[in-house]
C-alpha cells in the first residue's frame, strides 16, 4: 500500500513526503521531479514552452505508472487532484492523505519562488494563488482518506499522525 500526499503548492508535500519515506524506509516519488526528469526541464520551462495542458498530460501518465508501484509514497503536485482519473489511479492502491496549510501560510512560503509558475497567467501572483487555492479546496477534501495541516503541526507530528491513521 503507498501513502498519496495530496494539497495546495507550498502545502509542505514534499518535505513530508521525505520524512514518512526516511521513517518508513519507503521509496519516494516526487511526481513533480519525475516530471522533470523525464522532459529534461523545470516545470516554469515546461509551462512556458508548452502550456499547463501538456504538462497535465505528462504529469496523468507518470501517476499512472508510479500508482502501480507498492510501499511507496507519492508526492503529488497540486494540481494532480484535477483530473479524476489520477485520483483513480492513485486510490487503487494508496491512502490519500489530504495536507493541508492555511493560506496565509502558503502564499509566504511561496509567492517569491520564481521556481513555481502562476497558473494562470492573465491574474497577479495573490489572486492567482487564492482563486486556484478556493478552487482546489473542495477536492482534496473530497479524495482525502486523512488529513494534517502543516499550519498547525510540526512535520514531525503530522509525520507521525499519517503512521498512526495507517497503522505502520
């Protein structure tokens, strides 16, 4: 069974991600990386060259592959909960853990990473990140088997919150 790690950019994914793959010697996929991996290019590269729909289209085929993989974790990007198909996939054979963050806190953690391309281009940075924020919101509690939130709790303890709801 894989842990799916689910939520906004800059929820802290990814740096959860890597401590329940440490402390439950798990292998990790970060499907982000993988993704770049693959194209040979950051993401803001892939976006700007050739749009957020191919990049979706790449990031659906390597969830699809990574969700055949067991005892992992996966680290999902943001946006992966857009497509119900990814969903599907990754619910076949992992608990998705919902991580959660406040606003407030995401847009200080990320609104100066030159790294993580707006998602949509014609909106300033703020609106950008609150409008997708208040979209996305509504799917990640839907698809959530679990939930943590960074803005409340150490990594640590939402590390240890994850291994205590799956049972590891």
């Amino acid at each position: 069974m894989n842990i799916v790690l689910i939520g906004f950019r800059g929820a802290g994914k990814t740096a959860l991600a890597k401590l329940l793959s440490e402390k439950l010697q798990m292998e990790l996929y970060t499907i982000d990386k993988l993704i770049e991996e693959k194209e040979g290019k950051k993401i803001r590269e892939i976006v700007a060259e050739k749009g957020w729909n191919y990049f979706r289209d790449v990031e659906s085929k390597i969830i699809e592959q990574v969700s055949e993989k067991d005892n992992s974790v996966i680290d999902t990007g943001g946006g992966a909960v857009e497509n119900p198909s990814n969903i599907d996939n990754l619910k076949k054979n992992g608990y998705i853990v919902y991580v959660q963050a406040s606003l407030k806190d995401i847009k200080q953690r990320i609104l100066n990473d030159p790294d993580r391309p707006k998602l949509n281009p014609t909106l300033d940075a703020e609106d950008d990140l609150s409008i997708t924020y208040q979209r996305r919101i509504p799917l990640y509690e839907e698809y959530a088997d679990f939930k943590v939130n960074t803005s409340t709790m150490p990594l640590e303890k939402c590390a240890e919150e994850i291994i205590n709801f799956i049972g590891m």
